[in-house]
C-alpha cells in the first residue's frame, strides 16, 4: 500500500492486519513510562490541515511521535496558502522539504487523490499520502478506528447489523464506514431524513431507513453523526428542533437498543441536536475509545506506509 486515500485501497485481509497491529501497539505501549518506540526513526511525517481538527490532527501528530518520527504540523491558516499559493505548489513544496508522509485534510472533495497524483508525476520515490477527510468523501482512518472500536466492544463486526443516523449527505465518516464494515461483514443500516441522504446512495452496500426508532431494537450498534451546518450554506430541513425529535439519540431511545448495543460518534459532538449529554457519558458510548484507539490505528496506518510491507498481520 503507497497511500491510503479511500477504503478502496484496503482488502479485508488489509484492514484486519491494520486493526491486529493497532491492538498490537496497545498492548506494546500499555504501562509504559515512557511511550516511545524506535519504529519510524528518521522519517518525516507533516500533518496539512486545511480544516478544523482536533481528534485527527492531534492523535496523527501522537502516533507519529510515539514511533519517533519527526511530526511536522503545517496549518493552512498560519502557511503560505493565506498569500495565495496553490495546493499543488504547497504539496510539491512539502515533498521538496523531505516529507515521507503527507497527512491532508481538505475541504474539497477528491483534494488527497489530487495530491498523491501530482507527487507521482514528478518523482517516483515520492511520499505517501493519507485522506485525514476530504470534504464530503472519504475518512478513511476514522472508518478503521471505529471498526476497531466495534470489534473490541462487540467481539466481532461480521453479521453485526450497525445503524449510522443522521447528515449522510455531508459525512465523509458515513461513506468509508458503510463501506468498510461491509467489507468487513456487517450488515449497514443508514437512516436519515430524505433531505440528508446523497444522490447515488443506492448504490452503497448498505440498506437505508427513515425511522430511527424502527431500527434500533435490532441494532448492534449506533454511529450518531453530527449535523455539518458549515456545509449546508445556511439552510437546513428538517429544522434543528424536528431533527433532534425525530433522528436524536436520547435516554428513552437508548433504552430501545439492546443490553449489548454500543454507542459511537466521530466527534465533534452536538450535545442536545443528535446526542443527549446522558447518552454521550454513558457507559453504552464508546466516544473516548473511539479516539483512544485511533492514536492507535494511525500507528498502525503510518507504520504500513512507512515501515512495513502488505502481509496481513505483520508482527511488530
Ligand atoms: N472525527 C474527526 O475527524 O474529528 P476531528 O474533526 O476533530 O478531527
């Protein structure tokens, strides 16, 4: 694997040794003082956000130290992007800079496969790119990191019926989930009102639903997702009010799921509009495993890019 850009890149052997890897550098690193692993010593790792982060961006900067790597954070904000320089031209300028990996966050959709094709065609040896979220696309290390979190909390994703609720239109977590825990075996229920599905959903290994409360006594498990208004250019049907009645995660709703059903958001959370604050501390919500074990993933992802070769569960 070169890059990682969508959940196309993997094999279900690929992800399973990706996810094995990751528990595998938990447990390496579990009790340590001092977490710290020779793995990428001397490589180069630069995080380029062009979006707002806080999970992504941190747990890609703690993977990569806890590896030794060099973590270069370049942000969009503070770059020369603010005077005017393209994409392209920051890209090949990173690449000139000696990056081993690029780390893209963009709000363009497609933005990390555009960058991965501009570094190929000027030099073979060029870095390796991961999708961190590229506009309503693909997230394809959140999708990984909540995968692991299922199969740890539920002892397995194959045949386990998993409900992602709410803006599918603009998530980016829902379309690399559906289609990696597909892969991986479960069964994909999105439910959404009409108004946030996307074109082309059809066509999406998953089956889609409008009545959260229909679908959640026979859920394994709930990924609530957040409402992007930042992407909705002001308008948003149903209003704010329906759509927390109709498609919000609350108490009496959570009392609905089965003993057993886990429940995980991506975050940034928007307590009391898809998720009440009592089921968000619950102990049924797996939100905190959900970014502890992505430090781990990215461990995981960064050493197959950089240190290791395809062969499924590569002993560390
Ligand atoms: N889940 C996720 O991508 O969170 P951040 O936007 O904080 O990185």
């Amino acid at each position: 694997m070169k890059h990682l850009l969508s959940i196309a890149d993997l094999t279900p052997d690929l992800a399973r040794g990706i996810l094995d890897d990751a528990e595998q550098f938990e447990q390496t690193l579990l009790g340590r003082e001092v977490r710290k692993l020779p793995t990428l010593r001397g490589r180069t790792v630069m995080t380029v956000f062009f979006e707002n982060s806080t999970r992504t961006r941190v747990s890609f900067e703690i993977a990569g130290k806890w590896m030794s790597a060099d973590v270069i954070n370049v942000s969009a904000s503070s770059s020369s992007v603010k005077k005017g320089e393209s994409l392209r031209d920051t890209a090949m300028t990173l690449h000139a800079a000696g990056a081993d990996a690029l780390v893209v966050r963009h709000p363009a959709s497609g933005a990390a496969h555009q960058i991965a094709r501009w570094i190929a065609a000027e030099d073979g040896s060029s870095p390796s790119v991961i999708n961190a979220g590229d506009g309503t696309h693909e997230h394809p290390t959140q999708a990984l990191l909540d995968a692991l979190t299922l199969r740890q909390r539920l002892g397995g994703i194959e045949g386990r019926r998993v409900v992602i609720v709410g803006d599918i239109l603009h998530s980016r977590v829902a379309r690399s989930n559906a289609l990696l825990l597909s892969m991986l075996g479960a069964e994909v229920v999105l439910v959404a009102p009409r108004t946030l599905l996307p074109v082309g959903v059809d066509e999406w290994p998953v089956t889609v639903s409008h009545s959260l409360d229909a679908e959640l006594p026979g859920a394994d498990a709930v990924v609530m997702l957040r409402v992007q208004a930042e992407r909705m250019n002001g308008g948003f049907f149903p209003s704010a009010r329906e759509y927390s009645i109709r498609y919000g995660l609350n108490e009496r709703r959570l009392a609905a799921l089965p003993d057993h059903a886990v429940v995980l958001h991506p975050g940034p959370m928007l307590r009391g509009m898809e998720i009440a604050s009592a089921v968000a501390d619950s102990p049924r919500a797996a939100v905190l495993d959900q970014v502890t074990n992505g430090v781990h993933v990215r461990m995981a992802v960064l050493f197959r890019l950089l240190a290791a070769s395809d062969e499924p569960g590569v002993a560390l």
